[in-house]
C-alpha cells in the first residue's frame, strides 16, 4: 500500500442505531458473506496494517533455524 493506510481511511458518522448484540453480530455476518474473498483478504491486509504499521508488515517473516540434539538411548 504506497500510502499509509491510516491518512486513507474515513468513519461515516452519518448513520447510528442502536440494536442487540445478536443483531449486530447477524449483520457482520451478512456484511461479510456479502464480500468476495478477496475483498475480505484486502481487509485482513489493512487491520494487519493498522495494527503492527507498515515498517513491520513491509519487513516479511523472521526465519529462524535452530539445530538440537537428541540423547541416544
């Protein structure tokens, strides 16, 4: 993502209601079962983003090797 991600997003506080927990939790599962897969992957991208920040994301994995030893019997 070139720019970060957090300049870019916006929160509509346009809209509010109130329902119940089950409500809310039926509608996120709507939301998100009306969403391709990889609309959900680029979500799962951004939180990932927002989360650890871009320097940490853009780094990769840490690979570590580590050798034992067993004791023969």
């Amino acid at each position: 993502m070139a720019d970060s991600l957090s300049n870019n997003l916006r929160v509509n506080r346009t809209t509010f209601r109130v329902c119940t927990f089950q409500e809310a939790e039926r509608e996120d599962r709507e939301f998100w079962r009306s969403q391709t897969p990889i609309e959900r992957l680029r979500h799962v991208e951004q939180l990932r983003e927002l989360n650890y920040g871009s320097e940490v994301i853009n780094a990769g994995l840490q690979r570590v090797l580590a050798v034992s030893e067993r004791a023969r019997s």
